[in-house]
C-alpha cells in the first residue's frame, strides 16, 4: 500500500504542473491504494473530499505551492483520521484501575493482556490479571501460564461457569491486595453472537471498568468496521488495540477501528513474545502507511510534508502581523524541534545550543509581558517603565530585554523577506 501512495505523490510530485487533471489522477490513486488495503469504502471517500475541500476551496492553495499542500493534506488527514480527538483513559498510578479487554476469539486478547501489563509493570505499576473467559476450555491455564512467565498475580478458576462472578471475585481480591492495575481477560466466542455481547455488557457493568480495550486483528480486513462498531454498541470501548501488525502490516483496519470507535489506538502487537508490543503514535504509523519507513528520510524525500503542525503558524508568519505573539509560538515550535526548515531560513547559523539557551530566556522574559505588550507589532510601546517590569517578572538584566527586542526586529525583516520569497515563488509556479 505504502508503495503505492508515496508513488501517487511521486508522479504528482514530477509532473512540471500540478493541474485539475495530475491532481485528480493523484487522488484516484491514493484511494485506490487504500480501498486495497481494506480501508472502508466510506473513510475513503471522506479522505478524498476532505482533500479535495482543503486544495480546491482553500483559497490559500492558490497562495501557497500547490504541490505541498497537496502532500501535506494526504498526510494532515490520514494523521487526523487516526485521531479520534480525545485521549483515552490511562492509568493512574495512586488509585486502582480496572481494564477489560473485549475482541472476537482469535484477536489476540489474551495475549495482549499480558503485554499491556507487562508495559505497566516495567513501568512501576501493580498490575493483575483476571481470568474471566470461562466459555472455552484451557483459557485460563493459557493467562496462567503467560501470567507466570511475567511474573504478574493472576485469578481465574477451573470450576466456575459464570464469567461474572470470576471477573467480580478477582478485582475485588486484587483491591483488597492494594494492585492498581487489575486487567480482565473476556472470552470472544459464545454459543450466539448475541449471547458474546450480553456477557460483555453484564461484566462491564458488575466490574465498572475505567476503560474497556477492543483488542483487534489487523488481517481481518473489511470486517474492521462492523466489528469494532458491534462492540463499541454494547461495551463503550475507549481504545483500540490492534494485533498482529507483524504479519500484515496493513493500516486499513486501524483507520476503521477508529472511525468505528472514536477510540484512539493506543498500542500495536507486532509479534506473538511479551516484548513485541508498541506504543502507538499516528505519525510514524501514517508514515510507515505511506510506505516511508523513517520520519527523517521521509522529510528529505518529500519536503515539508510532515509539518502538518507547523501549517497554521507558517501561514500566520505569511499571512499576519509579525506580533511578539507569533515569536513566542514561533519559539515554542523551535524548541520542540519542528520549525527546522523555516528556522534555517529566518535565523543566522548559531551554535545550536547556544540559541536553544537563548530562546528559552527570550520565552521566560515573554511570559513577562502582558497581552497587549505581546500582539503590538510596534516596539516604541516599550516604555522604560514596561523593560524594567518585564526585565524584573524574568529575573533578567534590562540589557537581556533589549537583546530580545534586537532579535525581534531582526526576526521581523527575515519575516517579510520570507513572504517576499514565498510570493515569488508562488507566481512562478502559476505562470510556467
Ligand atoms: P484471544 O483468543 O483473543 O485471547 O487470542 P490469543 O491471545 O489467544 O491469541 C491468538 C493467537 O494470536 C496466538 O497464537 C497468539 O500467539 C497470536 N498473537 C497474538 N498477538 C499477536 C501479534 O501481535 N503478532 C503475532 N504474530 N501473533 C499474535
Ligand atoms: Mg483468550
């Protein structure tokens, strides 16, 4: 699939003009890689118009070099497709969490279980494994096992039918031994589909977990859809956990799991040991769909494309006054690491570690002043009474608040020489 989009931008990216025509082609082809990926017909057709809204009706398009905006809307919106918009509930350390994992038989819940609470063990947590699949025989022998190999407190039973009572005698044993992290194991088949789901639903609300995890198995295909959306309906998932990514390495299911859930993913299986488990996080994993395997290569062979966060601040420095305001964001983003491009264009090659000193004094000394002070763009509203309260708010020398004024200035020329720039460039494009 990666192969696949990356070369749709590719061939968009060598044509000599990006018209109607290259961009539709380009469009058509991304979602034709995607629908193969088994990303849901749906989620398709909404990344297309979304793209479509951001290039075509955007009037800053027309502005800005088409060709990136294109790329980074591929990339802004698949990042914002896996974003579901609230984080999930994590953990805390000093009050007891309980967790349920729910999933069709086969997805690997089990499994995961003991690798979350494998994660939060490493992590200084208590977790606790409870065993409350009591449909299918040797479940419990099977969390024991993988249990004792982590050397985390397990319960379950070999005699007990009802999945309730195990699930509800094993939290409450492990509150009272004072484990903060008490994680319980569901079956995932039933004798009826409708029975599974009306399990799952008498555990949640007899345990009342703080978060309940749809653990699933990225080679399901198509199916992802109904199936994270049939169990968000009965259990309210929060997170999504998916599996397997080893074998397939396919992102489709995982934009359809969230679109289902409105749950983000917070971890992915990448093989069958305690160990192969992984933190989720959208950039890489857009990327890696996009078939780029590093960040930093992808930045040298698409430019610019992964600075979806930077957008917005690019185009207040193109488009607003140049305000304190939008140096202290500017300053912010610098220091995150993420301005690198347009940094190299606005500022003198400084040794990097001595402007990184300096920009966080600069960032103190603003915190120092106030809104007003912050969104004028005229520095003769610098008062020597207004220095000397700045100068004082930042525990600084008013020589260090003339220092940061002197920049401000030098900031504001490199500022409109970059417009200039930007609006050549633009005319270039345009015209040839
Ligand atoms: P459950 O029925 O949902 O509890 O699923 P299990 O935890 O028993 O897992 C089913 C099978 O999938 C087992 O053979 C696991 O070893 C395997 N499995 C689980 N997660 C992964 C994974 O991330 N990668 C691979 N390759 N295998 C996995
Ligand atoms: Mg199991």
């Amino acid at each position: 699939l990666g192969g696949k989009i990356s070369s749709a931008l590719q061939q968009m990216t060598n044509a000599t003009t990006v018209n109607q025509k290259v961009f539709d082609k380009c469009l058509n082809d991304i979602a034709r890689a995607l629908l193969q990926n088994d990303v849901q017909v749906e989620i398709v057709g909404d990344l297309q118009s979304n793209i479509k809204r951001i290039v075509n009706l955007d009037g800053r398009a027309e502005g800005h070099n088409k060709r990136k905006i294109i790329q980074q809307a591929v990339f802004s919106e698949l990042c914002k497709m896996l974003d579901p918009g609230k984080p999930s509930f994590t953990p805390k350390k000093n009050e007891p969490s309980v967790v349920m994992f729910v999933g069709l038989q086969g997805s690997g819940k089990t499994t995961t279980c003991t690798k979350y609470a494998h994660y939060y063990q490493n992590k200084g947590w208590k977790p606790a494994l409870v065993c409350a699949d009591t449909f299918r025989a040797g479940a419990f022998d099977q969390l024991k096992q993988n249990a004792t190999k982590a050397n985390i407190p397990f319960y379950g039973s070999h005699t007990e039918s009802d999945p309730v009572n195990v699930a509800v005698e094993g939290v409450e044993t492990f509150k009272r031994e004072n484990r903060n992290l008490i994680i319980i194991d569901t079956s995932g088949r039933h004798v009826q589909e409708k029975a599974l789901f009306e399990e799952m639903l008498q555990l949640r609300e007899a345990t009342k977990p703080d978060l309940v995890i749809f653990v699933m198995d990225s080679s399901i295909g198509q199916a992802a859809f109904k199936q994270a959306q049939a169990f968000k309906q009965s259990v309210d998932v929060g997170a999504v956990i998916v599996t397997k990514m080893d074998g397939h390495a396919k992102g489709g299911g995982a934009l359809s799991a969230v679109a289902a859930t409105k749950s983000p993913v917070i971890f992915i299986g990448t093989g069958e040991h305690i160990n192969e488990f992984e933190d989720f996080n959208v950039k890489p994993f857009v990327s890696r769909l996009l078939g780029i395997r590093d960040l930093s290569g992808f930045i040298n062979q698409v430019k610019e494309v992964v600075q979806v966060d930077e957008q917005e601040l690019m185009q207040k420095l193109l488009e607003q006054n140049f305000t304190m305001r939008i140096m202290y964001e500017l300053f912010q983003k610098i220091l995150e690491g993420s301005f690198n491009q347009v940094l190299s264009m606005l500022m003198p090659k400084e040794h990097e570690n001595e402007s990184q000193v300096k920009i966080r004094r600069y960032l103190t000394m603003m915190d120092s002043m106030t809104n007003e002070e912050l969104g004028s763009t005229d520095l003769k509203l610098m008062k020597e009474s207004r220095i000397m309260r700045i100068a004082r708010g930042a525990g600084r020398q008013v020589s260090e608040v003339f220092e940061m004024f002197q920049e401000y200035k030098r900031l504001t020329i490199s500022v409109s020489k970059m417009k200039k720039m930007v609006n050549t460039r633009h005319t270039d494009e345009f015209t040839s």
